[in-house]
C-alpha cells in the first residue's frame, strides 16, 4: 500500500479549520453573562444610579468634583436608557440614535483616561482606549478605526454583545483637527474625523477584515459547506464613545469671539486660572473654528472641563488611602519584606516637585522613583524591614541611606557579636561617627571595620565579668589601647 503525499496546504487548512472552529468561551465577569450561557445571548443589566457612580469615583479621583459629577450623570443615563429601550417596541422607539458621547477637555495628567477606566471596571463593560494620533500621523484611515471596535470583541473575550456595550476612549483627539489647510496631513485628519462619524452614532463592524486570510479561509469553508456565507457583525449603537485632549489653542479662538483682550477677561487670575476659565465658555463654533466637522461635534453632545492640578490636589491625590501611587510604591518594598511609611512633610516635598514638572499627576510617580529608586536598590540586601519616608529623606536622600546603612551594619555587628560571645556591644554616637569615617577612608564596610577594630574585646569584657560594654569614640582610635586601659583601671576596683 502506498503511502499518500504529504499536502501541507491541506494540514494548513485543517489547523485553520480547528482554530476557527474552537468554541468561545464564555465570561463569567460579562454584564448579565452566566458561566455555561452561549455569549451571543448574554443580558446587559445595569441598574447603578449617577449618585452611586459618582460616589465611586470620589473616591478615587481628587479634585474633579464638577466633571466627575457630568460624567458619572451621563454615563449611567446611557446605560439605564439602553436598558428601557429594550423594552420598548421597535416602532414605538423614537427615530434616530442619540447617546451620550462625550468630549473632555484638560491638560495632562489630571486623571481622563484614569476616571474611564474606573467607570468601565465599576460598570462591568469592556473598555478600549487609544491615542488619535495613531489614526492620523500614520496614514490609518476606513477600516483601521474600525479596529477599535473589533478591540472590544476581544476585550469581551468574543462575546459580541457585551462588546456592544462597551465604551471606546479616544486621547489627543485635538491632535486629528484641521488646520484649515487642504493638502498634506489636513487630508488625513478630517477622513479620520469622517471615519468617526459612522462609528460614533450607529454602524456595522465586520468581525474580521477583508485582508484576514483566517477570515477568507473560514468564509470558504463555509460556504463550501453550507452554501452561504454568514459575516459576524458589531452593531455599535449602543458603544459609547469618549474622547478627550488638552486644545492648546481652544483659549484663543474663545477669547478673539468673546472680543476679550489679550491679558485675559479677568485681571484678579492666573494666566493657568484664566484658560481654564475660557474653556468653561466653549461652544461649539469655537471647535469648529479650531479644526473639527460640524457633523463630528454634532456627535459629542456632552463637553466637560477637567481641572488643572494644583499642588494642593497632588498632596490630596498622595494623602487619599486609595492612592494608587503611594499603595503602589509601598507594594514594591513590600515584595522584599519591607513596610513603608509616608510622612505628611514627605507628600507635601512630593506634591510640590510634582507640580514643578507641570505634568498633573503623572509627575507624582516620576518624583517618587527619583527619590526612592536607591532605597529599593539598596534595602533588600539589608535587615532593614522598615522604612519612613520623611522630609530630610527626600531632600537629602544620599545622606539618609547612608545612615541607614551605617545602622544597620552596626546592628547586624552587634547581632553577630552577642551571638559570638554572649556580649551585647552599645555604641555611641561619635564612635560611630569615626567608625563610619574608616570604613569611608579605607573603601570598606562598617561591619568589616567593627570586625577587625573589635575581634579581639570578648576575652578582656569577659576578664571584667560582663556581659555588656559601650563603645566610646576613644575606643575607635585605638581599640587595644583603650580596652587594655579600661582593664587595668576597672580590673583593680573589682
């Protein structure tokens, strides 16, 4: 019997047919999902109040009262209306797609993109998040926004319709304006807006592109088997769609309508102050003007200013239990063993150099690697199983670690001297003062200097019948001489 050839098209399409033909697994977590329930059919029900929303968030996110309030309203009206609409009969439905999509406005690091993922945690919902630019400086445009949705699907692990509860997040987006030119990247910029449009009111997304050769192998088969081709599809009707961006510029064009002179409509702020408060007066002419489709705008019916942070809101963001960037840090020391502690002097040097570096809250982490990143070097190769944070630590922290070090070297030297020799060794001050300065001049560590300064102490303490001895800075100039001295005038009182 002969063998049959090898065909490695046909092993090819049959690793294909048993990819594409692999169940999806259901999410336990989905919105309304059970385990076992086939992820086409899951439910989506969400019954939480603005209130109940906006009380989360509080918790986490500092000094965005105004905004927090707006979005957390909004976010659950979309939600709980996609519920009632259900509801309702197709014909009775009103005509047209209104949602909630929002714009937010705000510089840096003041928590955007921060506050959306909490409200896709706390709702259940998959979230998506990505930079404008991506769409625009590369050339993407059709399809490739289009990807963003497909994003949620997987997000949703292949559930299609949780996916089409999700929330897609959109950053830089004043970045995708047009400059009023007609050639050159102006081009992009506005197909990219165009391409938006579809996808923010309610359109259908192919599950797999056209170019996907899984995807042409899988329609082939099966047509071959059933004689028709049933394309997979995302309705994005009910995504909801945030975007956001600082719109440097934005004050401008708001000031010249408002026919404000240039040092701004109010003498009595500060020029940060100032554009926060020209923003506060956007409409939507004005983002028209600065680069954006009528249609575009048309579709983000809800505007929110974000504020400024003030150093201030950084030490409140450091001093909240929930802050992610102190539970953070005190995770990393934790994984050696070590328990961190954080003085209000420590925060408030944070908040202030943090806010010097003009980056919102983002700033908060750099400062605290900076200022740290020795001790989390250092620390693990000691005893040392606690560390305070204090202001002389942050404004000085060579100095600090060096001291740390220095005491914790003199204590594992007394740890080994008792251990040794049953004698417990106390140290003054300016012993080891001098003691730090040998070890410094001869390029070696405390406890090796201790070891060759004091080796040879235990039999002279125990000829005194002690059980413990101090060590002045005397004895650190001339160990023998000093201990030999010591017994001599002390050995005849006995």
């Amino acid at each position: 019997m002969t063998k049959p050839m090898y065909d490695p098209n046909k092993e090819w399409e049959e690793i294909l047919k048993q990819d594409l033909q692999e169940p999806v697994k259901p999410n336990p977590e989905a919105v309304g999902g059970k385990p076992g329930v086939n992820p086409k059919r899951s439910e989506m029900n969400f019954d939480i109040k603005p209130e109940e929303l906006e009380s989360y968030l509080n918790r986490y996110v500092v000094g965005q009262e105004d905004a927090v309030e707006i979005i957390a309203t909004k976010v659950c009206t979309h939600f709980n209306r996609m519920n009632l609409e259900k509801t309702i009969p197709e014909e009775e439905r009103p005509v047209g797609n209104i949602k909630s999509n929002m714009l937010l406005i705000g510089p840096t690091g003041v928590g955007k993109t921060y506050i959306i993922k909490l409200i896709a945690k706390r709702i259940g919902v998959p979230f998506v998040k990505a930079d404008a630019t991506k769409f625009s400086e590369t050339g993407y445009v059709g399809g490739d926004v289009e990807d963003l949705v497909r994003e949620l699907v997987h997000e949703s692990d292949g559930d299609i319709t949780r996916a089409e509860y999700g929330i897609i997040y959109l950053d830089e987006i004043d970045k995708i304006a047009s400059s009023g030119n007609v050639y050159g990247p102006d081009v992009s910029r506005t197909g990219v807006q165009r391409n938006l449009l579809k996808l923010m009111e309610e359109s259908e997304v192919d599950l797999k592109t056209p170019h996907d050769l899984a995807s042409q192998v899988e329609a082939a088969m099966e047509a071959q088997r059933t004689g028709r081709v049933t394309r997979k599809k995302i309705n994005t009707k009910n995504i909801l769609f945030i975007v956001s961006g600082a719109f440097n510029g934005l004050e401008d064009i708001i000031k010249k309508r408002m026919n404000l002179q240039a040092i701004g409509f109010d003498k009595s702020t500060t020029p940060r102050e100032n554009k926060q408060n020209l923003f506060r007066e956007v409409r939507t002419e004005d983002l028209i003007q600065f680069g954006f489709e009528s249609e575009f705008v048309g579709r983000l019916p809800v505007t929110v200013i974000l504020n400024e942070m003030t150093e201030d809101g950084l030490f409140r963001i450091l001093k909240n239990k929930y802050s992610t960037v102190v539970l953070g840090k005190k995770l990393d020391f934790k994984a050696y063993g070590i328990d961190v502690e954080f003085t209000d002097d420590a925060l408030q040097e944070f908040a202030r150099r943090a806010y010097r570096e003009k980056t919102g809250a983002r700033g908060l982490l750099s400062v605290f690697e900076k200022s740290l990143i020795k001790f989390e070097k250092t620390l693990p190769s000691t005893e040392i199983k606690k560390l305070v944070v204090d202001g002389e630590l942050v404004n000085e922290p060579s100095a600090a670690l060096r001291k740390m070090l220095m005491n914790d070297s003199i204590k594992s030297f007394q740890k080994d001297f008792l251990l040794k020799s049953g004698i417990y060794l106390e140290f003054e001050k300016d012993a080891v003062e001098k003691i730090q300065e040998k070890a410094q001049k001869n390029n070696s560590s405390i406890k090796q200097v201790c070891e060759d300064l004091f080796h040879d102490y235990p039999y002279g303490i125990r000829l005194m019948g002690m059980d413990n001895f101090r060590i002045p800075a005397d004895a650190v100039e001339n160990p023998s001489e000093y201990i030999d001295n010591y017994i001599r005038t002390n050995y005849k009182k006995k």
